[in-house]
C-alpha cells in the first residue's frame, strides 16, 4: 500500500505536476466506446430518439433521476461528501439570519415582485425578462411543459434532469453525445439543424467543461429554443463565458440557480433570463405563489453587492482548490487514472479502471463520490468529484490511494 503520497500538496511521489497531461486526460484518455457508446457518430451527433427510461433504445441504460445526493443519503450520511456539488461551510451566517429574519412574514403570501427586481437589475435586464423558480429543476419542467417543441435535443453528458423532464412531458428527446476524446469540447455543427430546443450546460457537470460562449451562441437559429443551463457558472471566476444578460442571441434562456454556491439546496431557489414573451409562457405553467418567503429573501440577498464580492472571492478559491486537487489526481496517472480538462468548474471528472470498485472502497473508507454512469454518454469507468479544501483533499487523496491499491489487487 502506497502512502507516500497525499500527505502535504496531494503528491504521490513529490511531483504533484507528473503523469497527467492535458492530452493524457482529455484527448487520448477517451476511447469511442467510452464516450459515445449510445450510438454517438464522429461528429457527435447520437439522434437517438430514445425511450422514456432514459435508455434511448439502445445500449447502456441510464438512470436519468439518479443525482450525487443519493451518495449520502442513509448509510451515506456519515461520510466524507465529495458527490454533491454544493459548496461546503454555506450558507453563511449572515445569510441564515436574512432569512431566519423572513420567517416572520409566513402569514403572508409571498410577494416575488422585490427579489425579480433585484435579480433583473443584477443582469441589467428589465424584470420582464426574469422569472424566479423553486431552483433551476423547476425550470426544466416549466420549459418542457410550457413550449411546444417537436425536436428537442440534449447535449451530453450533462446534468440529467431536463432530459427527464421532457420526457415526463412527452417528449421524445435526441442526444448529441460531446466524446472523450475530444475533450467533451462542443461542436456546433453536430446537433441537428432541425433542433427546436436545444440544451446544453456552461460550465458542464459533470465534465467541468467551460464552453466558449460564442460557440454556444453559434447553435442559435431562427425558431429554436436555445436553453443554456448556467448554474454553476457563479464558481467560475469573472464569469467568463456565461451568456446571462445577454439579450442579442436569439431565443436565448439562461437558467441559474442560487443553491450550489450559497448552500440552498433545501431552500429551492432559481432563476430564468428569457425574452419577455418566454417568461410569460413559462409564468401560465407555473402554480400559484411557487417560491415561498424565506426563498425570496435567500434571493435578493444573494444578489447583493455583499454577496457578489463574497461569490467572486469564493470562485477563485475554489479555483485554486480545484488546482490542488487535480495535481493529487495526476499522480495516479500511473494507476490509468485520467482526468477532464481543463476542469472549469466545482468538481472533476475522472475515468479510471474499476472505477465501480474504487468507489465502493471509498466509501468503506469514509468517503462519497458520484458515479459517472448515470450520465448518456459516460459509463462505469467514471466519476465525478467534487472540490473541497485541501485538507478534505489531501485525506480523500490517501483514502483513493488505498482504494486504487486494493482495487487492482
């Protein structure tokens, strides 16, 4: 067993930098079986149509509903959380007091008209073109059941849930599988021209890609719902990339949400930015008061001038976690270990052999990752981890050596 390694910085063997090299990770690290193994062509493009159990009608089935949080649910509660991509130590003190604060208003039907103003002039937006929802996962079901659409397509892999929830709705629903071996990088030209509905997510989970947002701008047409799902992109420092705010690109829809970076997931709090006339349909759709008071409150403090310097100073740092722990990553280079990037985002996808088995010892040894096969287009060799402090890392990082260790025994 190989203990060496880990200790201070991650490292292995003293070198945190070697065995793990861009092309290594993300170019040659994906073989075609890998990464589009559900019917995926070289441009990328699945159109696989499939059926409503997530399967697409053909090879490796995925549980579309299966999210990092079942990771440590039950037995899972006492361990080491690196599968749900919230942010650890949220929400702040300052943020519970606002809306324990709230609390006193309870009798009262909730009044959304403060916090879509605030959240409207946070984008420089009119707040016609904002709607507040109970997390982006209420989003994607407004929008599928709201627009009539023919030809949705999902881009892949990524977060499952609004391909869940167009089928619920009766859609049926093509992939463009984006492949390992290119990185997870997006082609514009591989989803179908027929599109009318298009979603993809910026940065990407589970990839911790970060498409450049012009080339997602690209795949705007004419007729088409271009859906882009930015609930992550707070934890990328300055932004870059996002496309919230942004009113020139046709049929544009940014979704955000505010639970991952402040620690909300129990509260449910979201937004949309659309054209005015997409809010309004998405509004009709919506139930009658959706977003309780305290949830409000969570908003508009979150988009304070506070809490938008404490969201930047929290990206870079997260940044710099994320550094750390994929130079403890690439030590296990010599293991098959590979890791995405460049990784962008709150967590890291890695492919390793026995992945499966890796992650059962992880957890023997106190801690969770996400597994990577619930995603179209990923199957057992991967997992998703997410970006703690270092001191979380470095134990995490002599749990995995053990783990690898026994695995290939």
């Amino acid at each position: 067993m190989r203990t060496d390694g880990a200790r201070e910085g991650g490292a292995r063997n003293g070198s945190a930098g070697e065995g793990g090299s861009r092309d290594a990770s993300a170019r040659e690290g994906g073989s075609r079986d890998g990464s589009a193994r559900e019917g995926g062509s070289r441009d990328g493009s699945a159109r696989e149509g499939g059926s409503r159990d997530g399967s697409a009608g053909k090879g490796h089935t995925h549980d579309l509903r299966h999210h990092g949080d079942a990771e440590v649910r039950d037995d899972g509660s006492a361990l080491t959380d690196l599968a749900v991509n919230v942010r650890a130590d949220t929400p702040p003190p300052w943020l519970r007091e606002r809306i324990a604060a709230s609390l006193s208003g309870l009798a009262a039907y909730p009044d959304g008209r403060a916090a879509r103003a605030v959240v409207a002039a946070r984008h420089g937006l009119p707040v016609e073109r904002v709607l507040l929802t109970a997390g982006a996962a209420e989003a994607f079901v407004l929008l599928a059941r709201a627009l009539k659409v023919r030809q949705p397509v999902v881009v892949h892999p990524q977060f499952t849930e609004p391909e869940a929830a167009l089928r619920d709705a009766g859609h049926t629903v093509d992939r463009v599988l984006l492949r390992a071996e290119d990185g997870f990088r997006l082609d514009p030209a591989a989803v179908p021209e027929d599109a009318d509905l298009v979603v993809i997510g910026n940065p990407t989970n589970p990839t911790s890609v970060l498409h450049p947002a012009e080339a997602i701008a690209e795949l705007a047409r004419p007729g088409r719902v271009l859906v882009v799902d930015e609930a992550f992109m707070d934890a990328v420092p300055g932004e870059r990339e996002a496309l919230a705010g942004r009113t020139d690109v046709p049929g544009l829809v940014v979704l955000r949400s505010l639970t991952k970076t402040w620690g909300l997931a129990g509260l449910r709090i979201g937004y949309v930015l659309a054209a005015p006339e997409t809010i309004a349909e998405l509004e009709r759709a919506q139930p009658l008061w959706p977003v309780s008071t305290p949830a409000l409150a969570a908003a508009e403090a979150c988009v304070s001038s506070q809490a938008l310097a404490e969201a930047a100073h929290a990206a870079h740092r997260i940044a710099a976690d994320r550094a750390h722990l994929v130079a403890g990553l690439r030590e296990f280079g010599v293991d098959g270990l590979q890791v995405v990037e460049p990784a962008e985002g709150p967590f890291v996808l890695i492919r390793l052999p026995r992945a499966a088995a890796v992650r059962r010892r992880l957890r023997d040894l106190g801690f969770a990752v996400r597994r990577g096969d619930t995603f179209p287009g990923l199957d057992e060799e991967w997992l998703r981890v997410a970006v703690r402090d270092r001191g979380t890392v470095n134990r995490f990082l002599r749990a995995l050596d053990r783990a690898v260790t026994v695995g290939g025994g």
